[in-house]
C-alpha cells in the first residue's frame, strides 16, 4: 500500500490530523488511548484494494489540535460525522475501538442513514448492563489515575515514553509493537499539554456515560453491529449491545491483546473483511486483485 495521504482538515472548532488512503465505499477507523491513526496501518493496507479508508486522529489526540474539552462521547462522533461531510462521504462504514467506541457507537444510534455497518471493539458502552463480570473487581486502574484534574500529566511529565510502552506491552501480551509505531505513539503522548488534551476523554466518561443511557433509552442500534473481542473486555461489549441491537455478531480473537489492529491484524482483517463487504454490490471495480469475474 502506498503511503497514506496525511492532511490537516478543519472541523467542528478544531483541526484533525487525518490519514486517507484507497478509494471506493467509505471506511472511517478511530482510535483509542494511548494511539494515533498508525495504530490501523495494517488494517488501511488491508483494506484500500477495496475501500477509501480514513484514519484521524481524534479530537484532542496526536497530531490532531490540542483541545481541553470536547473529549466526550456526543462531541467525538459530531466530529466523525463533520469528517466525512468534509470529505464528501455521505455513507461509511465506523470502526472503533477503545476511546474510539463510544463514538463510533453514539454516531449510528445518532446518524443510522450514515452508517452503513459498525464495528466495536474492546470497550465499554457507559454504564450499560452487561459488563458485571468484567468490572467485579473495579474499572481498570488508569481510569481514576487520568479522570483526576491535572494529576496525570503532572506525574507522568518525563517518564511518557515508559508509561505508553506499558500499555503497549499489556495490549499485546508482552509482544509490542513495531519500533516505527511505538515511536510515533510516544511523540505524539510527551509533553503536559499532550497528555492534558488527551486525558479529557477519561475525565468526560461521566458526560458519555450519559449521553450513551439517553440514546438508547427511546430507541435501537438498527446498523448491522460486529462485535470483536479479545483481552480483556472480551465478550462484555457483545453482552451490553445485545438488548437493544437488531443486528448483532459477535467475534472473540483467541491469544489476542487489546491493541488487536497491531497484535493480531490478519485474524481481524478476516473478520472485518467479509462484514464490511456484505451488503456491497459485486462489481468488477470492487473485486479484489485478480478474482474472476463469477
């Protein structure tokens, strides 16, 4: 694959560092913590035989502008829906995974006729039902560490570089990532002001959590919804989903990190593949490299 196109493009009060690559059927792809668009370079050569795949950093996270506020759930798929707009996608395909699933999740129950299919990976939904099992012994550590008003980026000042690499190592069961990655993971987390914008996520749960019980205490997830999961939410998020989605499958990566897009790309790609190209018509332009025409 050749490199993506990487452009700055202003949307919604802020400016988005986005990676665009391929061209057909519109595939929006948005990270989580401690991550920027690289996180999907394997899934973006995947898929742009196929597909124009658009990877942002998100609102507040690497390259993309530096922002305090705006980390909540509503405010981040109002910004993937300004995205495609601003890139003439009036259909697209959402996936994310991590900080980038309740946003994902929010802008089909918001904008169905956007999304054409979804898929969620290792997170949470807010509050919902259905992830008892995986919180019996509490939320993870890191999310009262980063919800605490100028404490994180206060401690963590100097030592960045380790503390992005543990999550590194944990989200890939000790196997990491490329060195290239890795690097550019840490960049783009150095520095207070960096980790500031960053942990606005973490400190708008409460916000998201809210906005996440409003949608769909009056209505349903009717977009075409996979699941994967791998450790440790594993099928947590299928269980949330499954009360109010009319579509729902559910997929579980075996010996598989957090970070599946680095740790196991070519067993998500055989998943997400096949789901994306479900109910896309079988044109010759949309096959792939060297199948016969059936």
């Amino acid at each position: 694959m050749p490199d993506p196109e990487v452009r700055r493009i202003p949307i919604n009060g802020t400016d988005l560092n986005v990676a665009v690559a391929g061209e057909g059927p519109a595939v929006l792809l948005l990270h989580g913590f401690p991550h920027t668009w690289q996180l999907w370079t394997d899934v973006m050569a995947g898929l742009t035989d196929r597909y124009r795949v658009i990877a942002p950093d998100q609102r507040g996270f690497g390259a993309s502008a530096r922002t305090a506020s705006g980390g909540d759930a509503g405010t981040l798929a109002d910004d993937a829906a300004a995205l495609l707009a601003a890139l003439g996608e009036t259909t697209a395909a959402v996936v994310g995974i991590d900080a980038g699933t309740p946003p994902a999740f929010l802008l089909a129950m918001r904008r169905p006729g956007l999304v054409r299919r979804l898929v969620l990976m290792e997170s949470l939904i807010g509050r919902l039902p259905g992830a008892e099992d995986f919180l019996a012994g509490g939320p993870p550590w890191w999310f009262g560490f980063h919800a605490v008003p100028g404490l994180a980026e206060t401690v963590l000042r100097g030592a960045e570089d380790r503390y992005v690499d543990w999550f590194l190592d944990a989200g890939t069961l000790g196997a990491g990532v490329r060195p290239g990655i890795r690097d550019a993971f840490v960049r783009a987390y150095t520095g207070r002001e960096a980790l500031h914008s960053a942990f606005s996520y973490y400190r708008a749960l409460p916000e998201s959590a809210a906005q996440i019980e409003r949608a769909v205490a009056g209505d349903r997830l009717t977009v075409p919804t996979l699941a994967v999961g791998s450790h440790p939410v594993g099928g947590a998020l299928a269980r949330q989903l499954r009360p109010f989605a009319d579509d729902l499958t559910e997929h579980l990566i075996a010996d598989c990190g957090h970070i599946i897009p680095l740790h196991r790309p070519a067993e998500l790609l055989a998943v997400l593949r096949p789901f994306l190209e479900e109910d896309l018509p079988r044109t010759a332009a949309a096959r792939r490299p060297g199948e016969v025409p059936g």
